[in-house]
C-alpha cells in the first residue's frame, strides 16, 4: 500500500521523553525546511530488514542536502524493548541515522500505523507527502526523496535510484510462500491435539503429520504469550519443533532466556543442512551438524534453498534457555544471493 499524499496532514510531533540513538531528541518543529522520511520498523521483523540497505543508501546520498531519515524502532516483541538490544541491532546493521524508541507505542498511535515497515514522507513545510507501507516501490520513493529535495535544491543533480544487487527491482521472481507463524498463544497455530495451556509447561507428543502453516511440538514447551519455550535440559535431543513450509529460504526469531551462545541444531527433509543451503547464521560443525548459536535476541537466518520449494524443518536444542517466538519465509529467486556467509 502506497501513495502520493496530495494537500497531506501535518506530520505528528515526536513525544517528548523518548530515547535517542544516534542523534539527541529530534522535533518535527525545528526539522522544518528538511524533508523527513520517517520509517516505522523493528529489528526482528525480516520486512524491515530487507529495506535496511535502501534506506542507508538514501541517507549516504542526501543526508547533506537536506533529507533527515529517522527510524521509529517499535518493538513486535516484548523483549525488544530492550534499549541495549535495539542499540546492539543499530550497531550491528550499521545504521547511522536518527533511531527513536518507540516502546509504547506512541508515535505508531499518532501516524495511527498498522504495519511494519511504514514510512512516511514529510516535505520541507512539515506535511506528510507520501505513505507506504511494507516492502517494494523504493525507486518510486526514492524519485519523490529527489522530486521534494530539488524544490530546496532546484540546482541540485540526483544519481539513478538506487538497486540494491540480488533485489527483485533488479529482476527476478517471487512466490507465495507460507504466512509468517508465531509460536505464543496469543497468535500461535499449533497442531498438537494438546493444543495450548497458557502459562503452563506442557508435555507435546507430535503425531509425525503436519499441515503447512501450523507448528508442532514435542517434548515439554512452556507455553507463553509471544513464544514457547524450551523447559528442559535434552542432552538427548529428542524435544523439537516442527513445521512444514513453502518458501526459498527461512528466518527464525530467538531469545536466550537465560544462558547465551547456546546451539539450536537445523534440520531440513530429515538432514543437516549443507553448505549450499544454509542461512548467513548456520554453521556446520566437524560432523557436519548445521546449528546456530544463540547469542542475543533476534531474527536468525536458518535456510537459503536453491529452489522454491515445500519442506520440513525442525529445530531442537540442549537448552532450556530455548526461546522461540516466530518463523518467517523469504520468496524471491534474486535475493537468494550467498555472498557474506559465514
């Protein structure tokens, strides 16, 4: 969803008291005669991510000129509240920008925001000009960044936009894949007869058939708003979750709830993952186990097939600090570039 906004609303102020990273507090008012794009979004969310290069190209190219770019982080889940988290994911994506924390919802309320990414562009004289949400349509954006900037700017001369490599603004194709599944109870669709007890531990049996778009269980899962959480040491590792998907590749939301760089063993069609289809954070061990290693709270890339296709994966791990709050699937042929891998 996405559009020019013609005679558009004044943009909301920033509430006062938020924190900052990157820059000291910020107020539409004293960004007057910028042009702003605000863009709503969040760490773990994989959307988000894959517009992460676009929008660092666009403050490297007219931050100078005149665009500011602020990054409103509101948290999906709880544990991105985190302000360390979120400054560690900045650090980490090398965002350079404004970022504020968003953590109750505040600004997302004032722009009366639905999704993750959404931004919003906001011209010279404090009006919201332009509005989409999700992925897509960054050429578009990025000829209104210039189209606002050059009525600042009328001698100014802009490059092409910018096409991040492997995207599918540079070509290539992109299925329907399997929605995104959450694993709490509040949202979750788990196939198990024993369905959800909430708040407590439960004892999973899976029956071995699985139907895409729902997770299995076995083994004993506590059972919490956002996530299900592993609740035993497994030296054996028989407790597991399951699933079967349609996508290219697969992402994974996981919190260490107590210890850190504990490993989560991937399984794909009953078998280690190799070389050529593991995700940026899979590493394959001298037995040829593909697992990661939980480190921090966040989204982790687990699979990067070949070829669209439907799967079975599993995830099962020692620890009972195993804390696992979604899946997400990536769909499009050109992205599935393998360059920065461990």
């Amino acid at each position: 969803m996405s559009g020019y906004v013609a005679g558009g609303l004044n943009a909301p102020e920033f509430p006062s008291g938020l924190e900052w990273i990157n820059s000291g507090p910020l107020t539409m008012a004293e960004l007057r005669g910028r042009v702003v794009l605000v863009d709503i979004w969040d760490y773990t969310c994989v959307n988000c991510l894959r517009t992460l290069p676009y929008l660092k190209q666009w403050h490297e190219r007219y931050s100078e000129i005149g665009l500011v770019i602020i990054g409103v982080h509101t948290p999906e889940f709880g544990f991105a509240r985190d302000s360390a988290a979120v400054r560690e994911a900045v650090r980490r994506l090398e965002l350079e920008y404004p970022i504020v924390l968003d953590n109750d919802y505040d600004i997302w309320n004032l722009y009366a925001n639905q999704y993750w990414p959404r931004k919003y562009l906001i011209d010279v004289n404090g009006y919201i000009v332009y509005d989409h949400a999700g992925e897509g349509d960054y050429y578009q954006t990025e000829r209104l960044i210039q189209q606002f900037l050059k009525r600042k700017n009328p001698h100014a001369e802009f490059p092409e936009p910018y096409r991040h490599p492997g995207s599918v603004e540079s070509g290539g194709h992109c299925y329907p894949v399997t929605p995104e599944l959450y694993l709490g109870y509040e949202r979750g669709r788990i196939g198990n007869n024993e369905g959800y007890e909430p708040g407590l531990a439960v004892n999973y049996r899976d029956s071995g058939n699985y139907l895409d778009g729902y997770i299995y269980a076995h083994g004993v899962w506590l059972n919490l708003p956002q996530s299900l959480k592993h609740e035993r040491k497994d030296k054996l590792l028989q407790d597991y979750v399951a699933i079967n998907y349609h996508a290219l590749s697969v992402n994974a939301v996981i919190r260490p709830a107590e210890e850190l760089n504990y490993r989560v063993f991937v399984m794909q069609d009953e078998q280690y993952l190799t070389g050529d289809i593991r995700g940026r954070d899979v590493i394959i061990d001298g037995s040829g186990r593909s697992f990661v290693e939980v480190s921090e709270p966040r989204l982790y890339e687990l699979v990067r097939n070949n070829q669209f296709g439907s799967h079975a994966l599993r995830l099962f791990s020692d620890s009972s600090s195993f804390d696992l709050y979604s899946f997400t699937f990536g769909s499009c042929e050109v992205a599935m570039s393998k360059t920065g891998q461990k």
